[in-house]
C-alpha cells in the first residue's frame, strides 16, 4: 500500500475512503446488531418483545450518535477522526457480549424475571457505545463529504451504509452463523475495520518533510497493516484455545454443569445437567427438562384418557421430555413427533437416546405449521405440548388458523390438547383474559372445549364427547401413571377450581389470528404483570419527549421521519408474514432483513445518480411578486419526495390484502414458494422507497446547517419508534391491517405537508 506524499490528498481519494469506511461501518452494525439481539434474547429469557426493545433503543442511540456528530463536523483531520471511530467499533462488540453473559447474574437476582424497564435501561446501557460512535461517524461522514464539495454526499454514505449491510448481513446468515460462535463472528467485521482504520491512519497520518527519509516513511506505512494482520492471527490463535464462547456461556447458567452449547439457524442451545436432570436452553429458554414426570403424563394422559382406543397420535414439540414415551404407553400404533430445530434433535439423541430409540415413534425435523398445512395423514389425537404463546412464533399454534388446519388433520370426533397458563387456585384478571381468548378462539373451530387445572391449564378440544374421568380411563389399561393417578386427580379436578376456573375462561375476549397474535399480548401484559413501580411515569416521560420531537418536524426532515417508522413497522409486519407464511425458518427471515438493507441501497443510489444527472440550470428571475410552479410530473426534489411518500403509503395500503391473499393460497409448496417470493420482491420495493427518499430529502434540506445530520437523526428516531410500537403493542393489539393503515396515514400527512409547503427546488 503506497503513501501518497502530498499534504492534501485529491478529494477523490478522501471520497473514496470515506465511502469505503461507511461500507465497513455498515457491514459491522449488522452483524454486531444481530449478534447483540441474539444475546439479549437468551441472557434475558425473553420473546419478540426483547427484540423489539433492543432495536428500538439501537435506532434510538444511532440517532443521538449522529445528533452529536454535528459538534465534530468542523474538525480538519476527519479521516483520523473516522479511523478511530473504526477502530473503536472493532473492539467493543467482543466485551458487549461478555459482559452480557457474565453480569446477568450479578446485576440481577438469580433467576428472578426481569420487567420490561430493566430490560430496557439494561440495554440502553450496553448498546450506548457502539451506537453512540456508529451515528457519530455517519453524521461526520456526511459532513466531511459536503465540505469538500462532494455531490450528493450524504446519499452515497448512506447508500454505502445500506450496501455494507446488505454485505454484512447475507454473510452472517447464510455463512457465519452456520460455521462459528458469536465470537469468531465478531472477529470477522473486528478484522475488516481494524484494516480499514489502518488505511485510513496511513493515507491521512503526518507526512515527510521534503528533506525527511521516503524510504522508511513508505516502510511505515506497511507496519500498519502488518501489525493489524498479527493481532488477527493472535486473536485467532486465542479464540481456539480458550474458547471464550464456551466460558462465559457457562457464566449464564451458574451451579449447572454445562454439556453442549452450539448454534443453528433458529438460534442458540445450551444444555445442562443439574441434580440429575438434563435441562435443554434455547436462546435462554429452558424448552426441556428430563425427567419431568409430571409434564410429561399431563401432556399424555389427559388427552390419550379422552381417546382410549386412539391409533395415531401427531405429538408436536415435547419428545425432550418425556410425553412421546408416556403416549407410547397406550395401545397406539404409531405416534408422528415434529421438532422444528435439527440441532435440538441431535443434542437430544446424544443425551437422550432413550427418548428417541422407540418403535413406532417417527420423528420430523420440520416446522410444525408446514407439517400440519401439506400432510396428508389423519390422527385421532393431536398434542400441542408446546410453552405458553410468550412469542410471536409460538402464538402460530394457537390462532383460530391452526385450529383450522388441525382439525382438518383429526378423525371424526378427534382430540386436540394444548395447555396455556398456570392456575394455583386463583385466576388474575390478565390471566382470566389469557384462558378466555385462548377459548373462545378454540371454540370457533370445535364443538366443545374443556379446561384442566393441572400443573398448567390444559385445553382439550372435539366434536366428540369429553369426560373428566380420567383415572377411570386410565386403570382399566394397566397404566398406573406416578403422578396422574386417582389420588392427584382427585385434589385437582374438585368441583370449585373447575368452577371457578370456567368462570376465569368465558369472560369476554377476542379471537386470535395469524395477522393478529392478540393472544401474545395478552400473554406479555400477563407477564409484565408482575412488576410494579416507576416503570409506567418513566414510560410516560419517554413518550413525552418523542411527542415534544416529532411535533416540532416539518418539511424534509418530517417525510424522512415518517418512512423510517413506516420502513421499520412494515418490516416487523413483513417478518410476521414471512414466519405465518413460510415458517420459523431463520434464513427465510434473514432474507427478508437483507433484502431490506439492500432496497434501502438501491434506492438511495438510484436517487443520488438522478439528483447528480438532473440538477436544473438556472432559471430566469420572476417579476416581484410571482412565484413559479412546479408541475406534478416535475422532477424536482420537493416533488419527488412527496411522490415517494404517497408510495410508501399506497404500499401500505396494499400489503394486508396481499398477506391475506397469499395465506389462503398457501396449502402447497408452491403456494409457499410463491409467498416467499412476494413477500422479497415487496420487501425490497418498499425498501428502494424509503431509501430513495433520504438523498432528495438531503438535497432538499441542503441550504440548512448540517441537513445529512438532522435527516439521519429523523430516520433513526422514527425507525426506533415504529420497531417498538409494532412488535411489542400494535400488532397484537390492532392487527397487521391497522399497523400498515397508521404507517400509511402517517407517510400521506408527509407527503401533504411537503406538497403544501411549496418547497420544489
């Protein structure tokens, strides 16, 4: 790598590192944003409202980066500035997640539940600087590029932005995330910053004095580099020996012995043994634990005790357990189990071979949607023995649609059973709200539906008749179970708890659907249920303070505020669809969030290619007191960014109708081949859009001070705002159709306020 030895090097050279800089800043918030989402989504037990939390405050404190960014914006030696930034951003992200591993225990309780504003301040913390220096460079990248008299800056280092995303994220997904930990991930952005920061360091550091010796100025120059390439080789050297991913995931789960942790597509899984039971965490959810006697023969018994002389049995979830092994107990011929992650399954025949090596068991990697859309089997009995609907994901097998599809698969007068809450001799209003929608949406698609209060709220649902007798169905076969038995049913099943348990379960409440999970609400406001303090007044401030911000948006900056909330509300919509659609198949997700990054750069090159070719030669000056206007098919910056709103509205619009469209087309693979496709040419049309806008709106806000600075703290501060609101309230609340009406309306208002404003030059 040569030195240039000029004191000022050419600004297409300073253009071209400061683009390149972009690209691998954007190629590393990618991979750390999903590697630190992953993170935080196991250290914190936690569902889609984790995520939504943690994105909302990553956009957040991206804004404020880029809103201090302004302050730096006069500094000479910018590429120094930025280098350092790189530099920084290489290192932090390894301690991000060692830190979240290991103070998870001592910050909080052990074991206790963590409340939403913990989670949300424990976040705001770690995240804070990362963010913070990720909107700093870009604001200062934007700067640096407009003082030296660069065209349209600000577009290009968002497009690169975007396309260094685009880069970072379909490697992490379809590559990185199969092969390697989270560390060894991190390294590989670390190693490309680092390197880039070197350059930069190297081309912008202090030059010879003409008189000085070039021969080892030029040597220096190579030391750089060289010196980055040895702490890689160190840093690889290190990750294989020590295995940091192995020693602070141990830190997470303390008095257990750790056996196996490793990754799949769906996430991360540990597993555990403590006090002679095997314990199975994913993403840091206990979804097992052998032996578990008593789930396991409730999961079984109650249903199979509907059914005696039931043949076959589709178990999902469950096999880890126990409750296959229970279900074979019967005289049934052949018990069909689906287990959506093969890394579970695997880890589950290494340590549990037992429950896998039966006859008449079969055992499907696949996710149980699909399963239960394409097969065509019939049962007599279907169990759900799954956790309560504490995510999006999980709330797919207990939406009216389900119901549908499993009836479809069950015999005349078939069983269904699936279990939600946990009764102790008292219903909570939340809790009673929770058993009536799950009820009430049973019961559109069966005849009868019966509750069973036993170490959780069993459903059992027919059009056949249901009994209560358990044990009396039960001892007649020989069973004999160790804990349902007639002793323990008798002290379960007494007259006031299934009294007082049906009054709990036919309150008034809505039905649950796909496109509306109001079932996982209701099950998060259950949760969240059990914290009381400041939470709600900080909340309030909150709110507050975003309100007194977007009140006071106009013109440019109000549009590019609007279709960062629509880009990321429609995004989450989008995932959700993607996931009813096609199912919890994390590389059909990633492709939804890639191709997002990639409209977002496609957009944005397309318009800063069109304000570079179409600026307008001067026109002549009007006569005192005229104003000239400007057609609608003007091509004109105000004009354009108004159109573009109107679109991301019409698209809006149109993608409820478009989801409902393809879920009642989608029986088939193809249908979901066919979906999947949609949904990515959608994706990416309504990503250019909203890309495409941020480049006209700079290039129309250009006579102020800093525009890419203020514009950049609009797009992240709306794009955090429509995260949060429509994962972790309106979607369950109000639907897929009301999110994308409220995202829709609001780019309509900008477009009108940018098309009354007038400003079309």
């Amino acid at each position: 790598m040569a030195c240039a030895a000029t004191t000022n090097p050419p600004p297409e050279t300073t253009r071209r590192r400061i683009l390149i800089g972009a690209f691998g800043l954007g190629f590393s918030c990618v991979i750390t944003q999903v590697v630190l989402m992953r993170e935080m989504f196991g250290v914190f037990a936690g569902n889609e409202l984790v995520l939504g939390v943690v994105l909302g405050n990553w956009l957040l404190l991206l804004g404020l980066g880029a809103a201090l960014g302004r302050w730096f914006s006069g500094r000479k030696n910018v590429s120094s500035t930025l280098a350092v930034v790189l530099i920084f951003t290489a290192l932090l992200p390894p301690g991000q997640v060692a830190a979240l591993r290991g103070l998870r225990q001592v910050v909080f309780l052990r074991g206790a539940a963590i409340g939403t504003m913990e989670l949300g301040l424990t976040s705001l913390v770690v995240l804070l600087p990362y963010c913070l220096l990720a909107g700093f460079f870009l604001a200062l990248a934007c700067r640096a590029l407009e003082q030296r008299r660069q065209a349209h800056g600000a577009g290009r280092v968002y497009a690169m932005d975007a396309v260094g995303s685009v880069a970072g994220g379909a490697l992490f997904s379809f590559v990185l995330v199969l092969w390697l930990d989270h560390f060894a991930i991190l390294l590989v952005p670390a190693m490309l910053n680092l390197l880039i920061a070197a350059w930069f360091l190297c081309r912008d550091g202090p030059k010879p004095e003409p008189s000085g010796n070039v021969t080892t100025f030029r040597l220096s120059c190579f030391l750089v580099p060289a010196a980055v390439l040895s702490v890689a080789a160190g840093s690889l050297v290190w990750m294989i020996r020590a295995n940091p991913d192995a020693a602070t995931t141990a830190l997470q789960f303390p008095g257990q012995h750790l056996l196996f942790s490793g990754y799949s597509p769906y996430g991360r899984l540990a597993v555990t043994e403590s006090g002679g039971q095997t314990n199975f965490f994913e993403n840091g959810l206990l979804v097992a634990t052998s032996p578990n006697i008593e789930s396991a023969e409730e999961t079984a018994h109650y249903a199979m005790a509907q059914r005696p002389g039931a043949k076959k049995v589709l178990l999902i979830g469950g096999l880890l357990s126990g409750t296959a092994r229970e279900i074979l107990r019967h005289a049934v011929a052949r018990v069909d189990c689906v287990e959506m992650d093969p890394l579970v399954v695997r880890a589950g025949r290494a340590f549990l071979p037992g429950e896998f090596d039966r006859p008449r068991l079969r055992v499907f990697e696949v996710d149980a949607r699909q399963y239960v859309r394409r097969s065509g089997d019939k049962y007599d009995v279907v169990i759900v023995a799954l956790p309560d609907p504490a995510t999006a994901q999980l709330n797919r097998f207990f939406t009216h649609e389900f119901f549908q599809e499993t009836r479809r698969l069950l015999n005349p007068d078939g069983i269904l059973s699936f279990a939600v809450g946990r009764y102790e001799n008292y219903a909570s209003p939340e809790l009673s709200s929770l058993l009536s929608c799950a009820r009430r949406t049973a019961r559109l698609s069966f005849a009868k539906v019966r509750l069973i209060p036993g170490g959780r709220v069993y459903f059992l649902a027919s059009d056949g008749p249901l009994t209560l007798a358990i044990a009396a169905a039960l001892e007649p076969a020989g069973l004999d179970p160790r804990w349902v038995n007639r002793h323990y049913l008798g002290a379960t099943l007494t007259p006031d708890r299934l009294a007082d348990l049906d009054r709990a379960a036919t309150q008034p409440a809505p039905i649950n659907y796909d496109f509306k999970p109001v079932l996982y609400f209701l099950q998060l406001r259950h949760w969240a249920s059990q914290f009381r303090g400041v939470s709600g007044w900080l909340t309030v401030l909150m709110l507050a303070a975003v309100a007194v911000y977007v009140f006071r948006l106009r013109g440019a900056r109000g549009a590019i505020f609007a279709s960062g909330f629509a880009g990321a509300a429609l995004e989450v919509v989008l995932l959700l669809g993607m996931q009813v659609l096609a199912g919890a198949v994390y590389r059909q997700v990633a492709l939804v969030v890639t191709l997002f990054m990639a409209g977002l750069a496609a957009g944005a090159l397309g318009a800063t290619r069109w304000l570079e070719r179409s600026s307008p030669p001067p026109e002549p000056a009007l006569p005192p007191g005229t104003s000239r206007r400007a057609g609608w098919l003007s091509p004109r910056p105000g004009r354009v960014l108004g159109v573009l709103a109107l679109a991301i509205a019409l698209g809006a619009v149109v993608l409820p109708q478009l989801l409902l469209t393809l879920a009642r087309g989608n029986a088939s693979r193809f249908g979901e081949d066919l979906a999947t496709a949609i949904i990515a040419l959608f994706t990416f049309s309504i990503a250019a859009l909203a890309g495409a806008q941020f480049p006209v709106a700079n290039a129309l806000a250009g006579g102020g001070q800093n525009p890419a600075v203020h514009l950049y703290t609009a797009d992240f501060v709306g794009a955090s705002i429509g995260a949060l609101l429509a994962s972790t309230l309106l979607l369950p609340l109000i639907g897929v159709t009301g999110v994308c009406a409220i995202a829709g309306a609001l780019n309509l208002l900008a477009a009108l306020m940018v098309f009354r404003k007038g400003s079309f030059a």
